[in-house]
C-alpha cells in the first residue's frame, strides 16, 4: 500500500505509554535483576571477590538480554493493537484454519505436567480484491473449541496495511452466545 496512516506525535506518545503499561510488570523484574546485578558487580568488586562479580555481569546482562531482545518486539505488537483498535475499519474474515500448539513439559523437581498450550486461529479477508491472511491467538479451550473452519468472525484492520488486523474477540463472543440461546 502507497498510502501511509498519519499519526500525530502525541497520539503516537498516548499509544507508546499504553503498550510499555502493558509490559510494565516484566519492565520492573527486569529493572529489579538489572539493579540486582549492577549492585553484586559494585559491592563484589570492592570487596575483591571476583566470583560474585562475574556472577553480578551474569545477572544483568540476561536482564540487559531480555529487555534488549523481547521488550521491544512486545512493546511493538501491543502499539500496533492500539493504532488498530483506534484507526482500524470493520470487517469480516473466515476462519480458514486451527491449530493448537502443545509445550506442556514435566518438571524435573515436581515431576507434575506443565501445561503450556496456544490456541490459533488463520483467517482471511479481501479488502481491494486482495485476500489478507493472519493467525490470532485464542485464549482458552473452551472458546477455542466453539470456532469452526468457514466461520465469519468480526475483525479489524489498517486500510493502510491490512497485513495489520486483530479479531473482535469481544463482539465474536458476543455472537457466538447469541446463536447459543437462538
């Protein structure tokens, strides 16, 4: 697409705040590490025991690591959701596909399973006789379990980069409980 959505400074600001709020837990344990690591690094250093230094450069580079690799790509997806959620045009797409990722794993110390399953959706639409196709996240089985293939569901898109949409999770669910009592 040639056209490019226009954003103004401070709305883009307004949407930057939002997405680091979304992440601010995980912006403060990291904040909390990186703190942690620099003071081993000081106080170890002055004390002479190079073994807690070397801990302490461990420590806050695995933080500097984390902030530095999955911070922004997070900070990104949630901005992007706001510019959609605020600019984006209403259509409807089909679900075309479902797929459900499993990273369960058993504990070593508990020996208990870790359940550790994503739920996806693909669907597509055509917005100027182009199709568009995305994956979305879907958050717990039982809603899962109510989508079909070749189910129209309510998105959300950029006119000006359809590759940029989101489902109408509220809206889809909404209706999904209307044809439950019809």
């Amino acid at each position: 697409m040639t056209n490019k959505l226009k954003i103004s400074f401070s709305r883009k600001i307004k949407f930057i705040q939002i997405a680091i709020k979304k992440n601010g837990g995980i912006l403060i344990l990291l904040s909390f590490f990186l703190f942690l690591g620099i003071a081993m690094i000081w106080f170890s250093y002055r004390a002479g025991v190079l073994l807690m230094v070397a801990f302490g450069i461990f420590v806050t580079g695995m933080a500097l690591f984390t902030i530095v690799y999955t911070i922004p790509s997070s900070i990104m997806y949630y901005y992007e959701k706001e510019v959609i959620k605020k600019y984006g045009a209403f259509t409807t797409a089909v679900i075309t596909k479902k797929e459900i990722e499993d990273h369960s794993y058993i504990d070593d110390e508990t020996k208990k399973k870790v359940e550790e399953v994503t739920y996806l959706i693909e669907y597509t639409f055509e917005y100027n006789y182009k199709h568009f196709s995305t994956f979305s996240i879907v958050e717990n089985k039982e809603f899962y379990d109510q989508l079909t293939i070749g189910l129209d569901i309510p998105i959300k898109y950029l006119k000006t980069n359809p590759n940029k949409s989101s489902v109408r999770m509220r809206k889809l669910k909404n209706s999904l409980k209307k044809k439950e009592f019809a």
